[in-house]
C-alpha cells in the first residue's frame, strides 16, 4: 500500500492491509508431495505442514480430517524451502502447487488410491498485487504476465 513494493503475489487472505485491489486473484489445485519410500498407508499419516495459521495449512489438514484420516504433524515450518526440504527428506507428505514439488516427489495418481487412500487437497486462493502506477512500466506489465503463466 506505500507503494515500496512493484508486484506482491500472496495468499489474499494473508496480505493484512492492501489497500488496492488484485490484479489477478485464482484459486489453484494443489497435488501431494511425498518422498517415494515415504509409507502412505502410515497410521497415523505424518504431515509436513506451514506453521499455523495459514490457509495452506488447512488445504492439507481439512480433507485428512474430513475423510477420518488420522495424522500427525511431522514437521511445520514457515517458508516453502523448508517444507520442500522436510519432504524431500522423507519426512512426511505434503500439499503444494504442482511447480513447487521437489523433484520425485510428486505422489502418482496410482498411489493415491491404494491402503488408506489420500482425498485431494483444497484449492488455495492466490492474488497479485501490484504498486499504484504498475500498469505505466512495460517491464513490470510483463513480469505480471510471467508470473501469473508461471502460477497457471
């Protein structure tokens, strides 16, 4: 809302006080992430979540507990390298946008469905912001445009 900031892409939920309105506002599908010897039919499941309270959080967690699949927290952290780290480890199972998976993480459709099957995650809602007078510099017009296709 100062205008210190060219584009913001964030949670629309989560910005606080934007002043302005979206540019851009979606909802996208996420996919689950697990570590490929990570036990899926795991009672209870360990997640790897973002630290409470957030949006994504309850992307992952709300369809576990509406099928009355039983999980427990892994691990939690507050940035997306150190949730892709902890699944890459092994960890726990996750939900993020399919082009944030940590490469060979991403769990095959198949596998979804054997044992305890795991429900699809939530949408998360995503907007982009951008200062007062974005619109005036072709580069910024552009880079919005990237990283809108990028999110897609």
């Amino acid at each position: 809302s100062a205008g210190a900031l060219d584009l913001v892409l964030a949670d629309p939920d989560g910005v606080g006080n934007v002043v302005r309105s979206p540019i851009r506002r979606s909802s996208f599908p996420l996919a689950w992430a697990a570590h490929p010897r990570l036990d899926l039919a795991a009672d209870p499941l360990p997640v790897i979540l973002f630290h409470a309270p957030c949006a994504w959080r309850d992307a992952v967690v709300d369809p576990l507990d509406r099928v009355g699949r039983r999980w427990h927290p892994a691990g939690e952290a507050s940035s997306l390298a150190a949730v892709q780290a902890a699944v890459s480890a092994g960890l726990g199972v996750t939900a993020l946008l399919p082009n944030t998976l940590p490469r060979g993480t991403r769990v095959p459709s198949a596998a979804l469905g054997r044992g305890r099957p795991l429900p699809p995650p939530r949408r998360v809602a995503m907007a982009l912001y951008g200062r007062r007078d974005y619109a005036d510099s072709p580069a910024l017009v552009r880079l919005e445009k990237l990283l809108w296709q990028t999110l897609r």
